[in-house]
C-alpha cells in the first residue's frame, strides 16, 4: 500500500479523464477507513463463490477474497488507538462462515 512507503498520500475519490495536479495529501488514517468502507460494501455485494474454471481459480472476486484483502488493510494500520478496531474486525471474520 503506498501509505506504508510515503505515510499521508491524495486521496482521490472521483473519476477524471485529464491529468490533474495539486492535490493535497490526506491523512494516513482517513485513507485506511475508505479502504475498510470500501472492503466491506465489496464483501456485501460479491458472490460467495464463483462456478469453477479450467485452472479451478475464480473468475471474479468472491466474499472470500474480499475478506482477505481487509483483514490485510486492518493488519497494516500503523497506529495503536486501531488495536480495538483489529480486533474487533479480526472477531468478526472468524465468526463469519468459510464458504470457499
């Protein structure tokens, strides 16, 4: 995540078809609660699985996968006031069923 290599980096939200500059950079803590709101609506609207292929490898994103790649955003929150929220999104991901 680029948040690990240069800390507060722009966050952009709206879609652009021309270069733009001058953004301002936004706090590191902002970007990590878009990434989990963005995470979770994901999950919500994801299959739980997909009809197998030829390599048996999904197609397309699946609850599970999303749920991997927001344990891993929660795991990369640098600061300590977010160990409660860790842990309790880490509680949630194990009660929730594995369906993969």
């Amino acid at each position: 995540m680029l948040t690990e290599t240069w800390g507060d980096v722009p966050l952009v939200l709206t879609p652009s078809d021309q270069a733009t500059f001058g953004y301002t950079r936004t706090a590191e803590q902002k970007i990590y609660d878009q990434i989990i709101q963005d995470l979770t609506e994901a999950i919500d609207a994801l299959p739980v699985a997909t009809r197998p292929i030829l390599a048996g490898l999904p197609k397309h994103g699946t609850t599970p996968a999303g749920k991997v790649y927001l344990t891993r955003a929660i795991n990369r929150m640098p600061s300590l006031p977010i160990l409660q929220k860790r842990q309790n999104w880490q509680r949630r991901l194990l009660q929730a069923p594995i369906l993969c």
